[in-house]
C-alpha cells in the first residue's frame, strides 16, 4: 500500500487546550476547552427556565439547557463557516474556524487586497446570522408551546442579537471590517480605513464598560463580569489591528534591493574557512552556496557558523551550515511592498536570497534589516 505523497500538505498541529471536530470549507474546525465551561453555563442559566416550561423534568433540565448550548454554537459555527467560504471564493487561504468562550473566529491566511473582498467576507457573518435568526423566528408561528418552542426562541433572538451586535462599526468585529472596507474604498488608503475602525472598537469597548458599570450599580454582578470581558475582547482587538496595520503601512514602503547585503557566491563543497576567508577579503556581508552552474541553493547564517568549533572550519563543507533556499527563499530584488510582506508571511526566515530577472545573485535579504529599517522610519 502506497503512503501519502512528500508534497501533499500537512495540517498544522491542533493549539494547546483546543481540540479538532471536523472540517468545513477545507478548514479544520477547533474547539477551545474554555467552551465547555460556557455551556455548562448555558445549562445553568436556562435550567430554571426549561423547568417552567416543562414542570418535574429534575436534572434532565440541564441535560436540555446543555443541548441548546449546543445548537446556539452550531448557528455560530454558520457564521463563521459563512466567512471561511466566501473567503475561500476571493482565493483566500482558511486556516481554521476556532469556537471559543466569546463566540467564534475564522483565521484567514492573508490580507483581502480590494475593498470590496473586505466588505463581502466581513459582511456574510451577520448577514448569516439574522437569516438564521429570522427563520427561527418565523418557526414560532408553526410550533407549539414546550421545550422545541423554547431552544426556537432561544436560537432566534440569540441568532438577532449576534446578527446586530457584529454590525457595530468597530474591529475586531465584523462591522469594524465593514466600515474599514467603506473607508478603505472612500479614501483608496487601507489603513485609514484601518485607524477608524479601530477607532471605533476602542469606543464600543469604553461604551461596553460604561453598560457594565451601570450593571454593577443595579446589582447585576454576573453581566457586569462578563460585559468587563468583552470589553477587554474589544479594545485588545482593536488595538492589534491598529499597531499591525503601522507595520504593515512601514513595511510597505521597504524595497528590497535597498536593503540588499552584499553577498559571496561560493560552491557548496567550498570548506567553510576559505568561504569566510574570501567573505571577508571581498568585503561581503553574506554567502550563498551554489551549484555547478550558479544556481542559488543555499545561505549561510550567522548563528550556524558562530556554533562550529574554530579548529573544525577548515574541515567542513559550507554546506554544512548553509540553510536550503527551498519553499520560498528566493526572492526578486525588486520585490517591495504588499509582495514583500506576502512573502515574508508566507515562509518565515531570518535570511533570504534576492535574485535579479537573469536568476544571478544581487545580495542577501536580512529580516533584521527590515525590523531595523522600519524602527528607524
């Protein structure tokens, strides 16, 4: 029986304290633990209604508070199913649909490059959720009174709440990408769109602490809690968005070939003293091994050199301490950018090869270079 091919992709490792259930739109679907407690919370806060509803059940009334818990993040996990596929549409990479204590969240490999995919992926969550909640709502007019009517009600006003509540313009929620998308399109500048609505997470965030402070003064101590936390979820949200948007606004004006170190171009089976040797004599800050006919395949770190003995150099290879330039190592040295940041994300490294339109090396790319030019700005 043959085994699985070397190029087929791997999934990532499941995250400590999350567990995988299935996968929806291609995308593994994870659970955090912390889930469980909200369900058994769930559980508890509708078991004294389930019992008005359906007198005599005892402790079977948790057992059916637990199965709406259930069904509430079933419905969560269609709105973020919704983002994944319609990000999926636009080209877009979906790492995974995680459901957690405050709701849900679609990672997405990748920054939408048009307002418009902002908008649509954004926008599909809610839109999903007050479809889901409308439908429930139109199925109390057929189903009678008991437990069914009960989780219905349940589903549809928690459906129109989650609907509403994500149309907020404010990051990290959906409305703050909405209004982003809106900004964005006005003002033909991403991260304007991105400064105002983070600007308006941080406020919902304040306005969500006001709401839990008068919830405190009236007694209710349980919602003021959780209100203290979302507001937390909120501004935390909003001012990562915000501090990643000035890097990728910084990053956007590096061009490679600016940053360029100059490099040696040696053979692979040179020993590593006489690359050095040679280095050093040529004034270069970097060494890329090749092969026979000058194709680039390796680069030679700093931190791998600085680890062999003084006495072994002249004995090994510098292919020895040479990292492979396989999977996205080579770059064009004309590479700037949103293309320079797409390739950074996409195969993190300390070191790349920049390579002019003939394939020759042109010098060697530092990511410690950019993190220092981008201070500097």
């Amino acid at each position: 029986m043959s085994g699985p091919s070397p190029s087929a992709p791997q999934r990532p490792p499941v995250p400590r304290g999350m567990f995988r259930i299935g996968r929806i739109a291609g995308s593994d679907v994870l659970v955090s633990t912390s889930w469980f407690f909200v369900a058994a919370l769930i559980a508890w806060i509708m078991g004294p209604r389930v019992e008005e509803v359906q007198p005599g059940l005892g402790g079977w009334k948790y057992v059916v508070g637990l199965a709406f818990a259930m069904a509430l993040y079933l419905a969560i996990l269609l709105h973020e199913a919704s983002h994944a596929v319609v990000a999926r549409s636009f080209g877009f990479r979906v790492e995974a649909i995680t459901l957690h204590f405050l709701g849900g969240a679609t990672t997405i490999d990748g920054e939408a490059r048009r307002p418009r995919q902002e908008f649509w992926i954004a926008v599909v969550g809610p839109i999903t959720s007050l479809v889901v909640g409308g439908g429930a709502l139109a199925l109390l007019f057929v189903v009678p009174d008991g437990l069914l009517r009960l989780v219905i009600e349940g589903l549809a006003g928690a459906n129109l709440v989650i609907g509403v509540l994500n149309l907020v313009p404010g990051l990290p929620l959906d409305g703050g990408r909405v209004l982003k998308a809106g900004v964005w399109a006005a003002t033909g500048r991403v991260h304007a769109g991105t400064v105002v609505a983070a600007w308006g997470g941080r406020v919902t965030a304040g306005a969500v602490v006001l709401w839990a402070l008068l919830s405190a003064s009236a007694g209710d101590t349980v919602n003021a809690v959780v209100l203290v936390i979302v507001a937390m979820f909120l501004w935390t949200g909003a001012s990562q968005a915000l501090a990643a948007s000035t890097v990728v606004r910084q990053l956007s004006r590096v061009v490679a070939r600016d940053l360029a170190r100059p490099s040696l171009t040696v053979p692979e089976d040179l020993p590593l003293a006489e690359a050095l040797r040679r280095a050093e004599e040529a004034g270069a800050r970097g060494i890329v091994t090749a092969t026979s006919d000058g194709r680039p395949v390796g680069v030679v770190e700093g931190d791998a050199v600085r680890s062999v003995p003084q006495e072994r150099l002249p004995w090994i290879p510098v292919s020895a301490v040479a990292r492979s330039l396989a999977g996205g190592r080579v770059l064009p040295v004309s590479i700037q950018g949103d293309d320079l940041l797409a390739a950074l994300r996409s195969t993190p490294a300390s070191e790349y090869v920049l390579v002019g339109e003939d394939g020759t090396v042109q010098g060697v790319l530092a990511t410690a270079d950019i993190i220092a030019r981008m201070r500097n700005r």
